[in-house]
C-alpha cells in the first residue's frame, strides 16, 4: 500500500521522456523545491484554454486526491459510449476530469497545471531547456509515431527511442 503524500505519475503512451521525471518535483532551476509540492494533483495544460489534459497528471496520495479520483470514476462510470458535448465532440475520461475540477465539488482539492517549461503538448515548445516531457495528442496511428518521431529527433535522443506506427495503430485521436 502506498504511504501518505506518495507521488504518482500517470502518463499516457504518447508522452515522450525528455528528462528524469523526478524534475517534475522540482523547482525550475532544479533545486528541491518543498515549497511548490504544496498541490494534490499536477496536470498537463489542454492547449491554450484553461482544460487539464489527463494524459500526464502527477498525484499526491491525500484524501483529497482519493476522494477527486472516486469522484472522476463514478462519473466516467455513467459514459454510455454515445454521449457528445454539445459541440460534437465525445464525452471522455478528461470531459468528466474538468467538470469535476472546474465545479469546485471537492472539498480543498489543490490542484495547477505543470509550468509550460517542464511539460507541454506545443510542438513550438519542443526545444525549450529543462523540458520534461512532451505529449503527442492530437493525432492517432503513423501520424503519432511521426510526431514522436520529430520530436525525438528535435531533441537529439536515441534512435533506439523511436516508435513505430504499429504501435498506434488502433488509437484514435482524443483532442
């Protein structure tokens, strides 16, 4: 069992590791920052309106962030598969994340999006120092890969860290 105030690290397939995760707990500089681990859960912003992305989210094991993750279940337990936004778009698991957040339900709930310099989905971000990790959304099968791809090659890593379109082949795009 997990201890009280243990980090986790959620991470969907598509983020690319650009430096050891411990950064993420971490001041900007790199110093040990005790002062900015005052929060129960980080996410990874959602482009340029104020949605979390639940792709890359770090949490705190608290009451607080037990009682947001039962609540977040519970509502994504109500999903019928066919349910759309009024805009079109599906119902998901980060639809109901946001509504959550966004309503104030729950009681004390810190929670902030991870500063753009440690974690991003913005391409034109790619190259920034100290950058964290970089998530490829917006896109499903080779064309993710091809993203990956780009990105590790901007960064300069490993060709062992390419992926393959197999690898995404059945995924479809979430936003």
């Amino acid at each position: 069992s997990a201890g009280a105030d243990e980090y986790f690290l959620l991470t969907d397939v598509d983020v690319l590791p650009l430096a050891p995760f411990s950064r993420l707990l971490s001041g900007r500089d790199g110093r040990d920052a005790s002062n900015d681990r005052d929060f129960d859960i980080r996410f990874l912003r959602e482009g340029q309106d104020r949605a979390a992305n639940t792709g890359f989210y770090l949490m705190r094991n608290s009451c607080r962030t037990r009682a947001f993750v039962e609540a977040w279940v519970r509502s994504i337990s109500t999903l019928s598969g066919l349910d759309f936004l009024s805009t079109g778009r599906p119902v998901t698991d980060q639809t109901h994340a946001n509504s959550l957040l966004f309503r104030r339900e729950l009681a004390g709930l810190r929670w902030a999006f991870f500063p753009p310099s440690l974690a991003t989905i913005k391409k034109e971000r790619i190259r920034t120092p100290g950058l964290v990790a970089y998530h490829a959304t917006g896109s499903n099968g080779a064309r993710k890969a091809d993203t990956l791809n780009w990105a590790s090659e901007e960064r300069g890593l490993s060709t062992s860290c390419r992926c393959h379109a197999s690898a995404f082949g059945n995924c479809t795009a979430r936003g």
